[in-house]
C-alpha cells in the first residue's frame, strides 16, 4: 500500500516537473486595449451607445431638477468627461434628441412585426423539438435603418461640432464608450 502511495505521489511530481520544464503556464484571461476594443466594435453601436447616455443623462437632469434639486452633475457630465465648451454639449443633446426622435419612428413600424412574431410562441416558449422561425426580413431592415440614423446623427454633430473638435471628442468616445460596450 505505501508502494503505491509513494508511486502515485512520483508520478505527480514527475508530471509537475515536466510541466516547469517545458514552460507550461497557466494563461491570464485575454486583455484588450481601449484601442484594441474600438476596433471591435462598430462605430454605429459606439455613437448609439453614446446618444443614448446622453439623452439618459438630459431626462435625468429633468427629474433631478423638477424635485427642485441641483442637476449640474448630469448637466455638465460632458463638459467635464469630455473637454466639451457648454455650447458643444448643447450641440451633443440637440443631436442625441433627434435620434431618439427617429428611433421612436423606427420602433413604432417594429412593434407590430414583434407583436407578430412573438405571437407564434404563446407565454414565449418554443414547442420542444421544434426550431423556431427566423425573425421577418422587415425586422432586419429596420434594424439596418437604425444604424444608418445613428450614422446620420454622427455625420450631423462633425459637422456642427467641426472638423478640430470632433476630432478631439471622437477620441473620447473611442477610448472612453468603446471600452464600456460590451459586444454580445
């Protein structure tokens, strides 16, 4: 019995050693720069990302204020963060409003296409063995529709930003929003 113990314990430590011996190492989990996660992810879901906090950061400051309370912390969240002169930020919630206003047109046509789809699956369960239907083409083109909007948003503030500011602030958003979206 201890024969085989102390075989079984030479084995480990041989296995171990050879392990050291050719460099085997555990790996660490795959680090990405910012840069790196800018290029992974698509300049539309980057700016979509960025409207949308901003637009967040405007209704927040709304609430906060209608409590009669002091919103200067959401008011003033890219000026700050991004180098952005009061008027620039001004330009940055005109723009992501008009996007939000041309998603709620995409989504109004989306709706009843969901409605539609989702009504295939009653309580939203698929029938065991059964593989469930692609989403209409519709969908998918509405989908493409979104992402031109929030191109054409991204087109109208370089433009009413200019050519130097937006240089500097489509830096932020790449090294600041890119590395705070996650891509699924």
């Amino acid at each position: 019995m201890k024969k085989k113990r102390a075989l079984t314990i030479l084995c480990v430590v041989a296995l171990a050693a050879c392990a050291l011996a050719f460099g085997w190492r555990p790996r660490p989990a795959a680090q990405t720069s910012p840069q790196q996660q800018a290029a992974e992810v698509p300049i539309q879901v980057m700016y979509k990302h960025l409207f949308h906090h901003v637009s967040a950061l405007k209704k927040k400051a709304e609430e906060v204020e209608k409590e009669s309370k002091d919103a200067t912390q959401f008011r003033t969240h890219f000026i700050r963060k991004a180098n952005l002169t009061p008027e620039q930020s001004r330009v940055l919630e005109e723009v992501a409003g008009e996007l939000e206003q041309d998603e709620l047109l995409i989504s109004a046509r989306a709706r009843p296409l969901i409605e539609a789809y989702k009504a295939q699956y009653p309580g939203g369960q698929v029938p065991h063995g059964q593989i469930p239907a692609p989403p209409p083409e519709e969908l998918k083109q509405l989908s493409q529709e979104r992402d031109a909007a929030v191109l054409r948003a991204l087109d109208r503030l370089r433009i009413r930003l200019g050519d130097e500011a937006f240089t500097r602030f489509d830096n932020f958003v790449k090294t600041r929003i890119a590395s705070n979206v996650e891509m699924r």
